[in-house]
C-alpha cells in the first residue's frame, strides 16, 4: 500500500468514533479516545509482506480529511478569529469617538457658541473659542458677575463639566450637575486666575453616577481655559476742604463722594474707599463758600485737598427815583439772588 494512502486512513481513524484495523490473524476493535499520539499501522504490501509504519500529525497536510475534501465540511460551523472581531469592534467605536467629538466641536467651539452662558458681554471668548475671559462686571448694565453657568446639552449625548473641587474662587457642582456655580474674585495682588474647565461628552445611557464620579468612559472630550479678572484696586482716600485764598483748613464742611448716585459712607475717621477704574461725583460744601462739585477717578490712596472760593459780600445802596426825578424814600426794595 503506498504511504499516501496509508496517510489517509491514519486520519480517518483520527476523525472517527470507532476505527477497526485488519491484521493478520484476527481483528481488533480500537476507539479513537483510546489512540496514543503516534499510530503504527501495520498492512501489506503489492507482494503480500507485512509492512509497518508509524504516522504521526505532521505527517497529515492542514487541508486534507480522509475523504480528501476540505477540512471545514458542509455543516461545520466557522469562527472569526478573535482578532478580527476586536478589531471590528474598534472601529466602531472610534467612529462614534469621531462623531461625538464632531458634535462637541459644532455645538459648544465654533460661531457664536458659548460654553458660559451667564454674564452677557462680561464674558468673552478668544478666536480659536478655547479661551474665556470673564470680567467683573457686565459692561452694558454695570452688575457684577458673581455666578458662572456652563452649558449642557442632554439630547445627543450626556453632558459632564469637570473643574478641580480645589478651585479656590468657583462653587463645586457634580460634573453632570446643570447649574450656576458661584464665583469669587482673587485680589488686585493676586492678579487674574486662570483654571481648566474639561468639557466631555457620553454616550445617553451613561449611568449618572459614574459620570459624576469619574469612572464613565466619554466619547469626546475637551479642555476649556477661563480666565477671571481679579478685583480692581481698593483706594483709601481723605477729602481735605481748605480756603481758596488762604489755604486755611475749613471747619464743619460738608462731603459727599457718590457713585451710580448713591452716597458712600465714611469710615469713623472720615476716610472713603474708593475703586480703581470707578467713576466718582465728589461734593463739598460749606457756610460762607461756594459750592464745590468734581468728578474724580482715584488712582492713589491719600488725601485729596479740595479748594473752596469764599463767597464774596458787598454792601449796595439803591436809591429810587420817581419819573419828576424826586427821590422816593418809602419805597420796597426786593432782591433775588440768580
């Protein structure tokens, strides 16, 4: 029997439940789970003597099968490899990372989109619309911005805002929170703060709570700076009425230092605090003085000397005359001032 042959029905013994091989003498029954790893046939060869072989697996070729048909049958069941199956499913996902990241940039960088919602024109974003610079007031109406809202949008994708809980002048609020979060302001010392507002996107069926506590996975993400302007300066100032003419220190004069029309109160030793960049209507007055009004803009503390002009009294005598040119000596004199 030639040896290809042979090859052939070691792997049909192989493939099959129950294999019987002819000897010499009398038969005997084999099953496959009871094979070793190496299998000695014995047949004859075309003269009739017995020949004895061993085969082993890598004598058989990866294709054939006992029947010489391919090893993948008509009803055989065909898997993909598992690295091709990952690498499907990695796709997948960077094409929703794409698409997310998309989105993000559509809806919260470019035009007229704002990731700060509150402040008005107080808030302002740079060209590349990575950068805020929040002011201290809004510059139309004059209030302060004390509160910052983020955007969120909930209908695409889940939205979450991460800010260190650290920031020493922005309210903590839970990533996925939709909210105003507070804002103090560092000193003129201190100068401008500047932090990082990351912006990241999930998938809708994200779990709430793994958004909030960092573990969610996001789809995009996104870093945002936010610069906030620093209190402006604070200047202590001592209004000092004297005479014009003199120079002479004026006793019981009255001060009055107002801003947006309302009146400053003095400290107890009668200084004012007055804000740098801030408008001022400053008014003193005081008997026997002209009224004194001045607009001032403080850029220093110290005292600020005001100089009244006093007002200047003359004594006028009237004499009145009838149309004869005879003086009237009982008449009423009236004079207004103005």
């Amino acid at each position: 029997m030639l040896r290809k042959e042979l090859q052939k029905k070691m792997q049909a013994v192989a493939m099959a439940a129950v294999v019987t091989l002819t000897t010499v003498g009398a038969p005997a029954t084999t099953f496959a789970g009871e094979l070793p790893g190496e299998l000695t046939a014995e047949a004859f060869s075309d003269n009739g003597e017995a020949v004895t072989e061993e085969v082993t697996e890598d004598d058989f070729s990866d294709g054939e099968t006992a029947a010489g048909q391919s090893s993948a049958g008509e009803n055989e069941v065909v898997d993909v490899p598992a690295a091709q199956a990952e690498e499907s499913s990695e796709g997948s996902t960077e094409d929703e990372q794409a698409k997310a990241q998309a989105y993000l940039k559509e809806n919260f960088i470019d035009g007229s989109n704002k990731i700060i919602t509150s402040g008005g024109t107080g808030v302002t974003k740079s060209e590349d619309g990575l950068t805020y610079n929040v002011a201290l007031t809004i510059p139309t109406s004059g209030y302060a911005i004390r509160s910052m809202r983020l955007k969120y949008v909930n209908t695409v994708y889940k939205t979450g805002w991460y800010i260190d809980k650290d920031n020493p002048y922005v309210g903590y609020k839970a990533p996925a929170t939709n909210g105003s979060r507070s804002i103090t302001r560092p000193t003129a010392e201190q100068g401008p703060y500047t932090f990082t507002a990351t912006l990241k996107l999930f998938a809708l069926d994200t779990d709430t709570t793994a958004i909030n506590d960092g573990t969610a996975t996001a789809l995009a993400t996104q870093d945002f700076t936010i610069v906030l302007a620093p209190e402006k300066k604070n200047y202590t100032v001592n209004i000092k009425p004297v005479n014009a003419k003199t120079g002479e220190a004026i006793e019981g004069a009255t001060v009055d230092i107002q801003k947006d029309w309302s009146s400053l109160t003095p400290a107890d030793d009668g200084s004012y605090t007055l804000v740098e960049g801030s408008e001022y209507t400053l008014t003193v007055t005081a008997d026997g003085y002209d009224k004194y009004t001045q607009t001032i803009l403080p850029s220093a503390s110290g005292d600020i000397e005001v100089k009244l002009s006093p007002i200047v009294y003359r004594n006028t005598t009237f004499a009145v005359t009838g149309n004869d040119g005879a003086t009237i000596t009982d008449a009423d004199i009236t004079v207004k001032e103005g």
